[in-house]
C-alpha cells in the first residue's frame, strides 16, 4: 500500500488548522518537503511539546513524505528562541537531506507564504498553493500522524495545549470528540467562573463560551480568559456594529495595509481600501472588495496595527463572502515582489502580546500523559476541506478505538473518521456521531 494510501485510511488532515487531506498532497510530486514548526499564534505551545517529545516520530514521518513526493530535500522550520526543540530534531536530521530553517519570533512567521519563501526563497503565485513552487507544507502535528499512519494506526487523538485561566496549563492528547468541558477539566479546570475560551488562537481563533463543544482534527488548543476581556468583548460586537463603527471611524490611515504581512510579500491585499465598502457609495462594493480576496486572516490589521481599533480584518473577511457570492475574481496586476521593507516591519510576538494584554496568561504547558478516555465523544463529520464523511454505523451499535465510522463518498474530496474510544453508538446524524464509552 502507498503512503498516500495509509494516510487515506487513517482520516488524516493537515493538523495545523486548514484541515486539508493529507493524502492528497502525499501523492503529488515536488522538489521540497517543509515542516511547519513555528508556532505563531501566541500563549499555544502544542507543536513545541511536541517536537521536544516526538521528534523521532515526527521526523521520519517527513522523511517518508519526502519519498512519497519524489522531493529531494526538506526544510523544518523552527523559530530559533526554540532551542530544546531545535536541539531535539537536529539530531534526527544529522544524516537527512532536511536542513533546519530558524525562524524569527515574530507573527505570524508559520504562515504558508511566509515559510515557503522563507527557506526556498520561492513567492507562490497569487491563489497558488505550495505545489504551485514545487513544495508541500506540513505541520508538525500532520508528519507525526504520517508516523502512525505508516504502521497502520488510524487517527483518534488530537494533541492541544489547555492554557490561561486553568489550574495546570498542559498540552496533552485527548480523543477526537472530546467536549471542551473535559479537556478543561484535564487540566485541572477553571480558576474563574466567568470565563471566555477562544480555540486555537487569539488572532485566527474563534471565541466559544460552549463547553459541550468537540475537540476536532484541527484543534490546536484551549485558552481560558476571563470573560470581560478585551479579545471577547471585540469578537462579541455584532457585525452590524463592526461595520458601523468602521464606516463613521476609519480616516484611511492605511496602516492595515501597511502591516500586513502578505501585502510587504508582494500580494495586492489593501485592508484599507476594503474598509472604503463600508462607506463610499459611488464606486461600490464590487471595486473595494477586490482587495480583500487575497486576504489570509491573520487578523494583524484589526488586533495590532489600526489605530482606531477597528475591523479590516472582518471587512475583507465579509469582502471575501462578497467576491464569492458574486463569482468575481481579483487578478492581481503586477507581479509578486516583495517589499523592500518587509523586515522593518516585522511584528515581534512579545510586543503583539503586550499590545492584546496577554502577557498574563504566557505559561508554560508542558506535555503530559494522560491516558485520559472521557465519558463520552461527540464526533464531527465535517472536520476537515471537502465533503464530510457519511456514517456508515448505526446507533447502538458497539465500536471499538480505531474503526472505521464515517467513510468519504468516491469522487469526492474528504477523509475518514474513525472512533476515537471504544463504546456503543448513542446518536447519529448528518452532522456527528456521539460515541459513550
């Protein structure tokens, strides 16, 4: 069976976030590998557990894509203040054709553009993807489940880091399904009552207040703030609101623009310009949200560089949704050039922190075994870029820890999911399947 086979039967995605299916990028063909360790979004330090724990693992997983695609050398990407992790894998590369690329500790340096140009000094093309400059980019996470893969075991567990407002700050793996209530509590749960979670991120994360939510394939972490923070209160502003304040606030300073990291690598994003949707009425939506449609989201624009402390990162958000619905295209003008500014106007993550008044809650989480099964598992079927999985069990029917549960129509783009503990069917729909153990 090939690697991209294996990676096909063991339901894995890309574990950094984007969710895309792994095997698809196992069996394309490409002259480098990239391992993405950065780890950009502030207070979350699973990846780094993880490198210091697993390197073994990790790296020969990278290895075996590196065969799989044909690639003749590897980049593992590491922000240099890392120096346990580097250590760690520099010795599992000592005798590779992976070389280490350290990356400063600035954000968001794990960003695909970023690293692809960063160790190859290749610009992808505006819409393209790294096979578009000859590579495929993988998280950490995503090499150490090629791992498992490669000997048959399927993926059932997700490893994140439970951090802030919780008495034991940790990374740890839990079962796929698992509710954020339990993965708290694995934690040692709350040292406040009235508390905010934002997942997988305080800039590209989103902010929850549901604790019977599911850990997904593509959670990166948990992290408890208290309720009346800053961060919430923003994200809890309803868009009408957002835009409101952005039409009467923004004097068009351009400072979005002007920090945004994919605008200093050459792509025509202009926050800026987006925000004018809001207001101008003689040129119209059509024109200014042009500008949004190569917008990556970071969120750099509304949480750090605007002045007024408003939304061009929700604006080109909803530009994007307007592109779509109307089928328009931006087709960037001039090539992709990089600005010869770009590195003056790096962001460093300490500053960004102090700027979100996060510093507070910045502790270490170590990695811990917890060999932790909850009571139950509320697995999604859409976890991932394509169509979801369709159940193929029915409830109250027994299941053990590894079997096949949801399966990926042929034809279609998708992945596998698999039980993620050993127990009997409680419910299934469309949506979930909900597994007491």
């Amino acid at each position: 069976m090939s690697l991209s086979d294996q990676i096909f039967e063991a339901g894995i995605v890309g574990a950094g976030g984007g969710g895309f299916p792994t095997h698809v990028k196992a069996n394309s063909n490409v002259e480098f590998v990239l391992a993405n360790g950065a780890e950009c979004e502030p207070l979350i330090h699973k990846d780094y557990e993880l490198m210091v724990n697993f390197p073994s693992e990790i790296v020969e997983g990278m290895e075996l894509m590196m065969k799989a695609t044909g690639a003749k050398k590897g980049y593992f990407g590491i922000k240099a203040k890392n120096h346990l992790a580097i250590e760690k894998i520099q010795k599992e590369i000592e005798e590779s054709d992976i070389e280490m690329t350290e990356l400063g500790d600035f954000y968001p340096s794990g960003d695909e553009y970023e690293l692809v140009y960063t160790a190859t000094n290749r610009l992808m093309p505006p819409y393209g993807i790294p096979l578009d400059v000859g590579c495929v980019v993988n998280n950490v996470e995503t090499f150490y489940n090629v791992f498992n893969a490669s000997k048959g075991i399927p993926l059932t567990e997700k490893f994140i880091t439970v951090t802030g407002l919780v008495k034991n700050p940790s990374s740890f793996f839990v079962p796929i399904g698992t509710s954020f209530r339990d993965a708290i509590n694995a934690a040692g749960g709350f040292t406040t009552d009235d508390f905010a979670i934002m997942v997988s991120g305080l800039l590209m994360g989103s902010l929850s207040f549901d604790l019977d939510a599911p850990i997904t394939k593509k959670t990166a972490g948990l992290i408890v703030i208290p309720r009346n923070h800053y961060l919430a209160q923003r994200l809890e502003r309803p868009v009408e609101d957002m835009n409101r304040i952005g039409k009467s606030a923004c004097d068009q300073c351009s400072y979005c623009t002007e920090m945004c990291p994919r605008y200093l690598l050459g792509y025509d994003v202009q926050p800026h310009k987006v925000m004018r949707s809001l207001a101008f009425s003689k040129t119209g939506e059509s024109v200014w949200n042009q500008y949004a449609s190569l917008c990556c989201s970071c969120g750099l624009c509304s949480l750090y560089s605007c002045p007024e402390d408003l939304y061009p990162r929700e604006a080109c958000d909803q530009g994007k949704d307007y592109l779509r619905a109307n089928n328009i295209k931006y087709e960037q003008p001039k090539p992709v050039k990089v600005h010869p500014i770009k590195e003056g106007r790096r962001v460093p993550i300490k500053k960004l922190m102090m700027k979100l008044n996060v510093t507070q809650f910045e502790f270490k989480t170590p990695y811990v075994d917890l060999n932790f099964t909850p009571d139950f598992v509320k697995i999604p079927l859409q976890q991932h870029i394509g169509a979801p999985a369709k159940a193929i069990v029915t409830e109250n029917t027994f299941v053990s820890k590894g079997d096949l549960i949801g399966d990926v129509e042929e034809g279609k783009l998708g992945a596998r999911i698999h039980a993620s503990i050993s127990g009997k069917i409680k419910e299934v729909n469309a949506e979930y399947i909900i597994i007491t153990s």
